[in-house]
C-alpha cells in the first residue's frame, strides 16, 4: 500500500474517531441539557484526541503521497 493510500485510511481513521467523540456530546448538549452527560464528555476527552491525531498524520502521509507521486 502506498503513503496516499495510508493516509487517506488514517483521514478516515480520525474523521470516524471525531465523529464518535464529539457527536454524543453535540446531541446530549443540545437535545438533553438537562442530563447528567458524562459518557459523552468522556468520549470527547478520551477518543476525539486520538481522531484529531488521527487526521493530522493522515494529512501529513496524505501530501508526501501526493507529492512523491
């Protein structure tokens, strides 16, 4: 698999990583204000982080792909 292929796997990676962190906290801030929205602020504190990681080393692989060819 080349460096463009690896990256846009670790893109998707961190996109589904942020998505599963910071959307139960969206959806619990807005629709449930009231609830105690603890698992969510824990997804967003544990795995949104590593999704950002995520995206920006398949940023980074994703361009040296594209350059090298």
């Amino acid at each position: 698999m080349t460096t463009f292929r690896w990256g846009i796997a670790f893109i998707q990676l961190g996109m589904l990583l942020l998505a599963i962190g910071l959307v139960p906290l969206a959806i619990m801030a807005l629709l449930f204000p009231g609830v105690s929205n603890l698992v969510p602020v824990l997804l967003s504190l544990s795995v949104a982080p590593l999704g950002g990681l995520c995206l920006i080393a398949g940023l980074v692989m994703w361009g040296i792909g594209k350059v090298r060819g």
